[in-house]
C-alpha cells in the first residue's frame, strides 16, 4: 500500500489501514495523517474525554473531540483551508 505524506510529523508513513467511522473526514484523516500518528490521537483522544469529561451521545460533545482531534493532528479545517 502507497504511503502518506503526514502533516503532522512530516514523513512519509504508514498508512491508516482501518475503519475510523468518521464519515466525510475519514479520506481527510487517511489521506493527511500516518498510522503512528494517528494512534498517539487514539491515545490523546482517550485523554480529551477524560479531562473534559465528554459525553459522546452529546453533538456539542463530539464537537469538542473533533476540534482537538484537528489540532492535535495538525489538520486544515475543512471551513478554513485557504481559497
Ligand atoms: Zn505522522
């Protein structure tokens, strides 16, 4: 399988093999992030729900995973990639 420029360490990587269930992001993460560094956002993502004691159910909840999970790969937000 063809490897991933990652944006967020900068190599090319492994890349992200299985299902993430994220819908239209999913080609955005596959096509942008590596296998390793998507596994320290599993990690981190674990973290985020703790600290900010997330409820998944909740739509403003998986909206504050989703912001930290831009950041924390370092993703262009879809609403402001440059024209
Ligand atoms: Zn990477």
């Amino acid at each position: 399988m063809a490897q991933v420029q990652c944006v967020r360490c900068g190599n090319l990587g492994e890349p992200i093999t299985e299902p993430l269930y994220l819908g239209k992001l999913e080609t955005l993460v596959k096509g942008n992030i590596c296998a390793a560094c998507w596994g320290e956002w599993v990690k981190m993502r674990v973290m985020v729900i703790n600290e900010y004691q997330v409820n998944l159910g909740d739509e403003s909840g998986r909206a504050l995973v989703k912001e930290q999970m831009f950041s924390f790969l370092k993703l262009p937000k879809p609403e402001q990639q440059p024209q």
